[in-house]
C-alpha cells in the first residue's frame, strides 16, 4: 500500500511541476528578440528597486529507474541580476513553483505564481518581494514596486507617487490604504483639468467579496449605473462609476476591483475638473478627457498582483 501511495505521491509533484510551467508560459510569450531555445523571458522587480531577468529553458523531464523516485525536470533558467551577476541555474524537484539552483544549492531561484523567491546560502539576502514587472509598450518608462501590498506596475515621466495615500470618503476609522500616482503638471498647464487628479491602487483587507461599490460613495444619480462585471485581456473587473459636483468643480471617479483578491483590490482613476464654461473664453483649453482615460488604462494593464 505504502508503495502505491510514493507512486501517487510523486504522481502528483510531476502534475504540479507541469502546471507550474503552464502558468509561467502563459505570463509573458517570448519576444522577437528571444534567445535560441527560449521558452520564456520574464522581468522581476524587487525591494531596492533591484531587479531580476530570467530566460527559461525546456528541457526533456528525466523518468528514473526507480518508479518510487520522483522524475527529474531537465529545464533550466538563465538568470541575470542587477548586481550584475549571472548564472545558468538547473531545473530541480520541487512541489510548489519552479525551483532552479547552482550546483551545490547555495543559490536558489523559486518562480511562484507572479512571484519569486532567492536563497542564498538557505537565506533571503539582497532579493527581497521580487514581482513580475509587464514590458513597457511604450510610455511608461518608471517601475513602482510595493511588498507590503503583493503588487507592481508602471507609470509615465512627471507622476508623484504617493506611499502614505489613504482614501477618506467614507468617514473617520473607515480609511482605504493604497498608493496614489498623481499625474505630471504638463497634462494640466493651461487646461481645466485639476492638479490633484490621479490613479491609485487600493485595498480593502478581510472582505468575503471584492467589488467596485466598496471603494466608491455611489450618490443617488449615480446609483441606477450600478456594478458591472467586465473582462478585458484575459482580467476580470467589478466596475463602477461616481461623479459629483459642488462650486464649478466636477469630480469622476472610476474604479475597477479584481474579484478574488484577499485583501481586496482595486484600481481607481480620480478626475477632478472645472466647468469649461466658466473660464473667461480664450484663456484655457478644454482638457482632453479620453487622452487622461487612455493614459489610466495603460498604467492599469500593467499591474500585477502576487496573491
């Protein structure tokens, strides 16, 4: 019986280590400029502000002799850091993740989920909250890692990130926690579009559920839009919309939560303007709205979550 179940076992590892490549295939297809026999390139950005690339390799999984063995993966990873090592790293057993090492172990590299892991010497050292960072397909040249929050993404020249962000809509003791990315003073000179405008990424710890209509004060106007369950690449969205007005300002909030994040998360565009109609004429020009939503989107397609 006892044999059987070493067979199942190991069954089951081999099972895991087929999936485990699947999932990194499927995170980033290789590239034009992908070296021979690459299967996959993937970037990780860590604590630091260091960084990881990695170049993984095929290889022929090896079945032992001995059935109550467990097969042996024949990929590999090529591994550059920012410190400017690099090393070719062998493929190893392993029932949770990619796992590659050097020969003697002292430096292991563990792919998990949109996340990894460096031991050197069985130790965390110098790369700390390593997440995978999505290419820049143009325009958003800056990185914006966070540990504390499992997340990375992208955004354009001028932005000012904010670290300390809380949202206050909802009255003392009921703060959401994130990050906000305020956009640069160029989209605003001389146009009625708001300096405080911004994106940010937010959560919402302990929940059972996660949608749009727990980061937003939805008022009566609004509510009658409700929440809508959209998909776009492959990423499903709980949306919802709120806009509000007082004294010649006008204020459009957009948020977009990811169903099945613990803690809850979400991405909210805020849209502060004033009324165009109310500047003397010839003095601004009417902000470019869709060029702002565009802008949003981009960063949004660039976020990654390690949960």
């Amino acid at each position: 019986m006892k044999k059987y179940q070493k067979r199942f076992m190991w069954s089951g590892v081999f099972f895991v280590i087929a999936l485990s490549f699947s999932i990194v295939h499927w995170i980033k297809a290789p590239t034009k400029n992908t070296p021979s026999g690459v299967y996959n390139q993937i970037s990780y950005i860590c604590n630091e502000n260091k960084t990881i690339d990695a170049n993984f390799y095929e290889g022929k999984t090896i079945l032992p002799v001995n059935k109550d063995e467990p097969p042996i993966p024949g990929g590999s990873a090529d591994i550059k850091l920012s410190d400017g090592r690099e090393m070719n790293l062998k493929q190893t057993i392993s029932a949770d993740g990619v796992r590659y090492a050097n020969p003697d172990e002292s430096f292991i590299f563990w792919s998990k989920g949109n996340g990894a892991l460096v031991l050197e010497n069985n130790q965390e050292k110098s790369y700390i909250g390593c997440i995978i960072v999505k290419a820049d397909t143009g325009g958003l040249s800056k990185v914006y890692q966070n540990n504390e929050m499992q997340f990375s993404l992208r955004y354009g020249d001028g932005y000012i990130v904010d670290q300390s962000y809380k949202y206050q809509a909802f009255g003392p003791g009921k703060d959401i926690n994130g990050v906000k990315f305020t956009i640069p003073a160029t989209m605003v000179t001389g146009t009625n579009l708001s300096t405080d405008s911004y994106i940010s990424v937010e959560q919402i710890p302990k929940t059972e559920k996660c949608t749009a209509d727990m980061f937003l004060q939805i008022n009566a106007e609004n509510k009658n839009q409700g929440v809508k369950e959209i998909t776009e690449n492959d990423m499903i969205y709980s949306l919802a919309t709120n806009i509000d007005a007082a004294a010649g300002n006008r204020y459009e909030e957009t948020v977009y939560a990811l169903p099945g994040t613990n803690p809850c998360t979400a991405i909210r565009y805020f849209i502060h303007y004033g009324v165009f109609e109310n500047y003397p004429a010839g003095t601004i020009k009417e902000f470019d709205k869709q060029a702002i939503l565009n802008q949003f989107d981009k960063i949004r397609s660039t976020l990654v979550i390690n949960q």
